[in-house]
C-alpha cells in the first residue's frame, strides 16, 4: 500500500468519524470543534489532490475563521450544554440529509473514474502548475499548445491569477463579511462583559 493511500484512509475516517460526531453529539462546543476536525481533514484531501493553494485557504478561512467565530458564537449563548431541544423540524432534518446523501450516492457510482490518459497528463500538470507560478511558453508549446490563442488561455487559467483578477470583488467581498463578523461578535462580548 502506497504512503499517500494509507494518508487517504487516515484522512477518510477521522473525517467521517468527527462529521458524525457533529451530528451525534449534543455538546455544541465539543460539536464546533469535532467540525473544525472535519474541516483540517477536507484541507488534507485539498493537498492530496496537489491543490495546495485550497488546502492554505480551507485551513485559514474555515479552521482559522469560520471555525473560530462557531466557537465564539456558543461560548456567547446561553444554556450550551443543553444542545438543541426536540421540535417539528427533526422529520426535515433528517430526510433532506438522507436524500442528499442518496443524490451523492448515485452521482458516485454513475461517474466516469477513469484516470487521465498518458498522454493528457503533461497538460494537466502544467494546469496545476499554472495556479502557482507563471509557466514559460516554449514549456507550454512543448505540450500541445501551439496556437495564439491556446497559449493565452493557458497562462491566464491561474487559480491565483482568477482570485486577484477576474473574481476580485468576490473574493474581497468575501474578506469583508468575515471581518464583519468579527467585529459584531466583540461587539457583542464586550456589552455582555462590559
């Protein structure tokens, strides 16, 4: 067995194990932090699949901020150890859960998991390569991309280059809501401690 397959199912089953753990236990900040478990699992997946730049940001934004202002928001409310009452809802709440599951199921089985042929593999390399660092043209020609076009498109299909260029305003709109949410959350620490 390989080393990264033996990482893949260490990975799989601490992720399947706390995202049960979310659901199934009624202490909501052991409940935050068995997500934040999850969360540190899905950045490994990100980094097994050579996707470093998501891992980083899986880490910084859904560990580092979203898991962070979770924590924050039940250490602010009342009665945390009680978890959520029964209610009209848990019939919902677990129905739309087990048909998602069943959609994911069937999009699972029925999903072409051939891997990438020889002789594509150079290029999708180099895609990957592209979200990092810039690649020289003559490196692209040399793999197939030998028109104008081709090769334009190929240096600007950065992941980075999308974040600060064509999808900047999201991507900051983004920063601004969480920085949003960190204020409101002191805000709301300090007239409660004040």
């Amino acid at each position: 067995m390989l080393f990264q397959d033996i990482i893949f199912w260490v990975l799989a089953v601490t992720a399947i194990g706390a995202a049960l753990g979310v659901v199934l236990i009624r202490d909501l900040f052991r409940s935050a932090l068995l997500l934040a478990v999850v969360f540190v699992a899905v950045a490994g997946f990100f980094a097994l699949l050579s996707a470093e730049f998501l891992a980083v940001v899986q880490v910084l934004i859904y560990v580092g901020a979203i898991s962070i202002l979770f924590i924050f928001a039940i250490m602010l409310t009342r009665n945390v150890r009680e978890g959520n009452l029964p209610n009209r809802l848990q019939l919902p709440a677990v129905l739309f859960p087990a048909l998602l599951l069943a959609a994911l199921v069937v999009a699972v089985v029925s999903s072409d998991w051939r891997p990438i042929p020889e002789e594509e593999l150079g290029r999708a390399q180099l895609t990957q390569t592209q979200a990092v660092n810039i690649v020289a043209e003559e490196t692209l020609a040399a793999e197939g991309f030998s028109t104008a076009a081709a090769l334009e498109n190929a240096q600007q299909a950065g992941l980075a280059d999308l974040l600060i260029g064509a999808f900047v305003l999201p991507f900051e709109a983004v920063s601004l809501l969480l920085l949003a949410a960190l204020i409101g959350g002191l805000a709301l620490a300090r007239s409660r401690g004040g």
